[in-house]
C-alpha cells in the first residue's frame, strides 16, 4: 500500500487496515518460522506497510 492511498483513507479505515495487515503480517511469520515461504520479501513489505499505518494513525491522532 502506498503512501498516496494511506492519506486518502479516513481514520476508521486506517484503523481497519492496520489491524488487518498486522495480523497478515504476525500469520506470515508463523507460517515462516514452520516452513520458509517461497517469496520471504512478503514479510518485509507487509512490516513496512504496518509501520506506515502506525505512522498515519499517530499522525492524525496528534493533529
């Protein structure tokens, strides 16, 4: 998810993805840890997108 579509999201859908990608993201690792997946760059891009929501969401609560 890229930076231009997370500013267009209201705060209640930031919520809901960020809750959403978290949990792909804490699943993805699990299921790496028990066998290594076929592309392990999916958990670098889904952490980043996390940290990008968790950055939206604390910069509007601080507005």
């Amino acid at each position: 998810m890229k930076q231009s579509e997370i500013k267009e999201l209201s705060v209640e859908a930031l919520a809901e993805k960020f809750a959403e990608y978290k949990k792909q993201h804490a699943d993805l690792k699990m299921a790496h840890s028990v066998t290594p997946l076929e592309n392990p760059l999916q958990i670098r891009t889904l952490r980043r997108t996390v940290a990008r929501l968790a950055t939206e969401l604390t910069k509007r609560e601080n507005q």
